[in-house]
C-alpha cells in the first residue's frame, strides 16, 4: 500500500526507495488498483514514475472497475499521449 501512495502523491524518490526495498509493484489495495494504475490515473503522469512501477505483469492488471493502466492512459486529457504510451510500453 505504501508504494501506491507514493504513485498517487507522485513522489518518485518515495516509490524507487520502496522498489528498492522490496516492495512489490504488483500490490493492489482494496479495489484492485495497483500503484502504476493509480499513477496513470492521475493528472501528472511522469515517465521516471512509469519506469519505477511498471512490470510485465502490472502492466495488464485491472481493478475491480475493469480500468489497467493503458485505458487510463489513453482516457485521459494528455498532452503527449503518445510518448506516455510509449515509455509505458
């Protein structure tokens, strides 16, 4: 849990302390949402932060409401969308 507040706070040196330490990037909180997909929910999507959260598996987990990282990506209003998606992918 502590990972996904570090996404959604977009503390970049928070979550690569907790990636280093152990963390698990695949943790989900009560509704599914792992800390990537929260991060690619938010207004301030940032590729370091995308680099530090994503993995293989995350990358396709969706919560309880059927979102996962790419459709947050592509649902927001971005302004490089495409090189958002490229540096998640």
């Amino acid at each position: 849990m502590t990972n996904q507040v570090a996404a959604r706070s977009g503390s970049l040196e928070i979550a690569r302390l907790l990636v280093a330490a152990g963390a698990r990037r695949g943790m989900t909180d009560i509704r599914g949402n792992t800390a990537l997909l929260l991060h690619c929910s938010s207004l301030g999507v940032t590729p370091a932060m995308l680099e530090t959260l994503t993995t293989s598996s995350v990358i396709d987990t969706a919560n309880w409401d059927g979102w996962w990282p790419l459709l947050a990506i592509v649902s927001g209003e971005r302004p490089n969308i495409t090189f958002t998606l490229l540096r998640l992918l």
